[in-house]
C-alpha cells in the first residue's frame, strides 16, 4: 500500500463527515418555520461545508487515481501547511 493510499481514505471520510453536517445545518434551517437571521447564518455555514466537502472528494478521487505519490502531493497542494509529507 503506498503513501497516497491512507490519505485519499481520510479526505474521502472527511468527505463524508462535512457533507453529513453541511446537510444538517441546511435542511435544519430550511425546515424552520420563521425564517430569520440564524435561519441564514445556518445555510451560509451548511453551504460552506457542502462546497469543502466536493473539494475534498475531488481531492480524494485525484489522489487515488494518481499513478505516483509525486502527482498526489500536487493535488493535496491547496492543503497548505497541513498537506503529508512527500
């Protein structure tokens, strides 16, 4: 198993987790029967995890179907100061 392998599962499982709470946070506020300003900071913090969430599964997907562990650190470069190690 290569180094890219563990870190594609962990962005995909992040995937998963900040899609779980961005959903939440939309429908939780779209479901409120007066819709007011927490209503909207709710959806804006919802949609906000909603679009990392797509950009770590794209991240995941990229680094899983890179052909070398070079190529998948390229990928994991918007990470910033939290990207592994090559």
């Amino acid at each position: 198993m290569t180094k890219r392998m563990p870190v594609g599962l962990f962005t995909l499982a992040l995937f998963f987790v900040f899609e779980y709470i961005g959903l939440t946070l939309v429908f939780g506020a779209v479901n409120a029967v007066d819709f007011g300003v927490r209503q909207y900071t709710e959806v804006g913090v919802g949609m906000t995890f909603c679009g990392l969430s797509i950009a770590l599964l794209a991240t995941s997907l990229l680094v899983f179907l890179s052909s070398n562990n070079q190529q998948a650190c390229r990928y994991l470069r918007w990470l910033g100061k939290w990207k592994p190690g090559s």
